[in-house]
C-alpha cells in the first residue's frame, strides 16, 4: 500500500457487517449440526484477526499461512483469548492447500486479503472451493477498484487514478504491490467462474467511514456510532458499494465445478 497522500481509504480492519455475516453463518452450520462445531478454514489468515473472534464463537478454525512469525502471533492470540483448544495453526500455502487442507473440510472458508497478493486468483478461488464442502460459504474480502480512483484524484495522483481506472487488473504501475484490485462485477464473475459457487452477499466493508475526516471521529463516541451507523446503511447501497475500500462476498459452494468451465484471472 503507498503511504502518504495517496493511501487508500482502509475504513475499519473487520468490519462489523463482515463478522455479523460470518456469525450468522456460524449460527446457521451450528443449528444443522449442533453435534459439533463448525468447522472455519482461515487462508492466509495471519496473526488470527478473523480466527479468535470465529474461535470465541465455538468454531474450530485451522490458519493456514506461510509465515510462521504470523503463526507465532496467531498461538499467542488465541491463548491470550482463551482460545486456543479452538485454534490450528499451519504452515502452508494456497497454492497448495490441498496438501494441508482435505477437500471439502470445512463449513467456512476464509481467504480475506488473499486474492489481490496471489500470482493467480483464479486457481486460489478453486483450491478454496474445494477445500469447502458442500453447502458451505466462501467468505472473501478484497481492496475496491474504485476507492482507489478517488483516494488518488482526491489526492492529485492522475496518473495513477488513470492507471488504476483502465489497467484490467486494476493496478497503478510496476511499483504496486498489489497484483489486483477488484470492482463488483468482477469479483461476481471470479467466484462464480467454475459453476461450483454462487455468490449471495456482496457487499462493501469501509463504503464511507473510510473517508471520514479524522477530526470528526475525534468528536467523540456519539459520532463514532453515527459513523458506524451511516456505514452500516451504505454497506449494501449498490451506488455506494463500489467505492467502499473492500468488497466482501460471501459464495455459497453448490455443488462440483463444470467440467472444463475455464477460471479466468482478472
């Protein structure tokens, strides 16, 4: 992420609309098999921000990550939390789930801030497909195209806005260190690609709290609620979802890929 002038709006790291959406899922694989606990596949899930909350929910979330200073954190989380019976960490990659994961293990799948690093976000969306079983959701979290636009226009960078508008991938250069950035439809058609997923929540994380002047959230709590408020308004607002700072969908796995559909990175 470019720091300075041009940083992106981020919004609030785990938004409140995103968790309530994996809780309610959480509720719902509970109330289906209440004889054990959900089971949540964190890909690429670092230190745990999305794993102790879904731990202290009941589940049994495995993290798979290729860091193992984040795995460290991730142990230390989890125990601080009281958690960490809950919680499995693993060294491993995406590119090869399949060796550390078994297919169709888990009722939930995460892979938040994943597919804008991987070198192909096609084949990542099929490995966490397939680690998700049946019925399960895949939950992905994914930096807006468009916020990006404005946060440069805003910013002066015109270059870079332009860049980010028209590149297919959505990047601004060489110098980005993200491989994507993804608007609505887009991040739709990724999921739904190989037939095997079919997106029901798409909605924005940081549509507007993003772009919030700082000296007004230091109004005080009053304020913060009212922006928490007015967020949890435009958060699903099709006009404003595509300038929220992430895209967040939720894709329920329905059944086995077409043979021979095609997965096509964006």
């Amino acid at each position: 992420m470019v720091s300075g002038p041009t940083t992106e709006p981020t919004g609030a790291v785990g938004g409140g609309r995103v968790h309530g959406s994996l809780a309610t899922e959480v509720t719902r694989v509970r109330a289906l098999r209440p004889e054990r606990p959900p089971r949540v596949l964190d890909v690429g899930g670092g230190s745990g921000a999305w794993a102790v909350p879904l731990a202290r929910l009941g589940c049994a979330v495995t993290v798979v990550d290729n860091s193992p200073d984040a795995l460290a954190a991730l142990h230390r989380r989890a125990r601080d939390a009281g958690v960490h019976d809950l919680v499995t960490p693993v060294q491993g990659d995406v590119d090869a789930l399949a060796e550390v994961a078994p297919a169709g293990g888990a009722d939930l799948v995460l892979g938040h801030n994943l597919l804008e690093v991987v070198d192909d976000a096609a084949a990542a969306v099929a490995a966490l497909t397939t680690a998700t079983a049946v019925g399960g959701l895949v939950s992905v979290l994914v930096p807006g195209r468009y916020a990006a636009v404005l946060a440069r226009t805003l910013s002066g960078k015109l270059a870079e806005a332009r860049a980010l508008l028209t590149a297919p991938d959505g990047r601004f250069g060489a110098d980005d260190p993200l491989r994507r950035r993804l608007d609505a439809a887009t991040l739709r058609e990724l999921l739904e690609a190989g037939g095997a997923l079919q997106v029901e929540v798409l909605q924005g994380d940081g549509v507007l709290e993003g772009w919030v002047p700082g000296a007004v959230c230091d109004g005080g709590p009053a304020i913060v609620r009212e922006v928490a408020e007015l967020e949890g308004l435009a958060a699903a607002a099709p006009p404003l979802l595509e300038v929220a700072a992430r895209l967040h969908a939720l894709a329920r796995h329905g059944g086995q890929r077409r043979p021979g559909a095609p997965f096509s990175t964006p």
